[in-house]
C-alpha cells in the first residue's frame, strides 16, 4: 500500500468504529434488543455481524496471505473499485442478503460487552493496516456481490461495511416504535 492508501483505510476503518460508538452510545437494554419487525436486525444483531464479518475477513486475509500471490488475471480484476466501493457499500438504498445470519447476539449479551469485543477486533485489522508491508494488490478473493477484490480493498470493505451497519443502526432508531429507554 502506499502511504496515502493507507491512511484511507486506516481512516476508514479508525472512522467507522468511532461512528459506531456513537451511533450506540446510552442505549438501554431494551434498545440494544429492539427489532422493528420480525424480519429486521436489532442493533445487537448489527454489532454481532460487524463482528463475525470482522473475524471472517481478516483470517481470510491472513489465509490468503500464506498461499501466495494470486492469479495475475484475478488480480486485474480487482484494480479501481476503491471509488465505487466507497460509494455504493455504505449507501443503505439496496439491501442485500448477507451470507450469514447473525443467531440473535447470544455472545453480545450487552451494549458495553459487544461494543468492546467489536473494538478488540478492529484493533487488531487496524494494527494489521497500519504495520503489514505486504503487497496486498497481489492477493484476492471474492466478495459475493463485488467479485475479485485485493487484500487492500477488503480492509477498506471492513470499514465501510461498518459504516454501512451504522447507518441501519440509525435506521432503527429512527423507527416509531424505538423504546425511548
């Protein structure tokens, strides 16, 4: 990465956790748990997915690192989407499926709780971002709705996807029926 790469992940990804604090910040338990409808995520949901999306990125990182440079025709692949992910991931206008469920927060028994462990593991892909001297652009694999992405632009992903979650975390608050405490 150069180093003006690295400062928008390492920005996005330091930004995203700071929204997501305060998009969270003194709600009760009542809140953490509230669901607008049966089909919709509650805010402890949004945590524990940003979490299991965070744990499920970086090992893959981590994998894909160890077997070595991609296909250089995958990698072309890759090249230029920083802008349109930038747009298009944090905008909450198309909704899609993720791959995984969150299972109702049963590990995120609290705000506090599932806002920390959150943060331990953002730490550890921003420690990543910060020191790693890998030539990420050489490494892919592929996003079920983007395709071949680059190591680089899956750190960048994990902010954004945050950003994205935060957003809809807005969303149910903004719901009429939102607990007021």
């Amino acid at each position: 990465m150069t180093i003006e790469e690295r400062g928008q992940v390492c920005s996005r990804l330091e930004s995203s956790l700071q929204a997501l604090a305060e998009e969270t910040k003194g709600l009760s338990d009542l809140q953490w748990r509230f669901k607008p409808d049966p089909d919709s995520w509650s805010v402890a949901q949004c945590v524990e997915h940003l979490a299991d999306v965070e744990v499920s990125v970086y090992g893959r990182v981590q994998s894909i690192m160890q077997e070595g440079f991609s296909d250089p025709a995958l990698c072309q692949e890759a090249l230029g989407k920083e802008v349109f992910l930038s747009r298009a991931v944090p905008k909450r206008g198309r909704k899609v499926q993720a791959p995984k469920q969150p299972g109702g927060a049963a590990g995120f028994s609290s705000l506090a709780g599932g806002l920390e462990a959150f943060a331990q593991l953002r730490g550890v892909t921003l420690w990543f971002a910060q020191t790693t001297d890998a030539e990420l652009e050489k490494y892919v694999y592929p996003h079920f709705v983007f395709g071949q992405l680059n190591l680089q632009q899956w750190l960048l992903m994990l902010g954004l996807h945050c950003e994205r979650h935060t957003a809809q975390i807005g969303e149910i608050k903004a719901n009429p029926e939102f607990p007021t405490a």
